[in-house]
C-alpha cells in the first residue's frame, strides 16, 4: 500500500471513529444511522488493500469494538421501546375494557 493511500485510509479511520464514538456517547441513534455507511466505506477501502500495516489494522479493531458497543446501544434502545410500547398496549387494554363497560351499562 502506498503511505498516501495509507493515510488516506487511517484518517478515514480515525474520521468515523471519533463520529461514532460522540454517536454512542449521545445515545444519538440517528446519528448512529447516518454513519453506518461510512463504516460500510472504511471497510469496503480496506478491502482493495493487499497488505494493510499495524497501525491500519488496529484502527480497524478499534472501530470494530465501538460499532459493537453502538450496536449493544442500539439494542438497549429498542428494548427500551418496545416495554414502553408493551406499556402503552397494557393502557389500551384498561381503556378498551372502560369501553366494554361503558356499553353494557349504557354509558353511564
């Protein structure tokens, strides 16, 4: 790999890793979302180099390792979500059993 290729790989790197980190540290999942592709970019870079140094392969472990905490995050949130939607389909239960009551005994 030529050094400027390198470089260019390594602040690739560096760039979507210092995103995703402020992405986790946020809990900004959206954001999340919109640097997914240039992991997908990073990666696929890579991919064409034949024989990639030290220091790019830790870059990639690293990133590596922060998009599984981000995913373990993003679990986390849509767990989150679904016990609070879970919750909200309980209230419509108590609500649709007032309305059972309400038109067996004729509104009152």
């Amino acid at each position: 790999m030529q050094p400027a290729d390198e470089r260019r790989l390594l602040l690739m790197f560096s760039t979507v890793h210092g995103q995703l980190r402020a992405a986790l540290e946020a809990r900004d999942w959206e954001r999340f979302a919109a640097i997914d592709p240039r992991v997908r970019d990073c990666l696929e870079a890579l991919s064409v180099c034949a024989q990639p140094s030290a220091e790019v392969l830790q870059a990639k472990q690293l990133l590596k390792e922060l998009y599984g905490a981000a995913l373990e995050g993003c679990a986390e949130a849509c767990e989150k979500l679904r016990q609070v939607l879970l919750t909200h389909l309980e209230y419509g239960e108590g609500r649709s059993a007032y309305q059972r009551i309400d038109l067996f005994q004729g509104g009152r």
